[in-house]
C-alpha cells in the first residue's frame, strides 16, 4: 500500500521578479555599444521562520560578460530596490 501526503505550507510563497541589465558591451573606448540582458529573479518568503531568500537568477535572453559580478550587484542591491 502506498500512501502519499501532500499539503500546502503555510505562509509560504515564491514570486518571480523581471528585470533587465544594461551595460556598455563595446570592444573599444571610441564606440558605445549597449546591450540589454533580461532576467528572472525567483524569491522565496517564508513567513514561519520570518525569511526571505533569492534563490535564483535566470538569465533569458544571454548572459552579460562578467556575469558573476553582475549576479553578486543583484543579490546585494535586490531587496532595495524592490522596497523602494
């Protein structure tokens, strides 16, 4: 016999956040060259333990050059900017 339990958590939720990166991708000083990546950012709010955590940084349309810094300027400055 196989027994299967499944219940939903409470005050738990995931939201997904859109967004886009911009920056100067030339290969030299005399030219400007924009270039936009967009992104999804997954949170997760727990409200038993009173938390919140982005999970993950989904990049849709290409991944900017020095993208782990990029990634480390959206988990620093996230939450700041989506409370103001």
């Amino acid at each position: 016999m196989k027994n299967l339990k499944i219940e939903k958590k409470p005050f738990s939720e995931t939201k997904h956040y859109s967004g886009t990166y911009t920056y100067d991708s030339s290969l030299s000083k005399d030219e400007y060259q924009e270039e936009i990546c967009e992104f999804t950012v997954i949170v997760t709010y727990d409200n038993d333990s009173q938390s919140c955590s982005l999970d993950e940084i989904v990049w849709i349309d290409g991944t900017p050059r020095d993208v782990d810094s990029v990634e480390d300027f959206i988990n620093e400055n996230f939450f700041d900017i989506i409370a103001s």
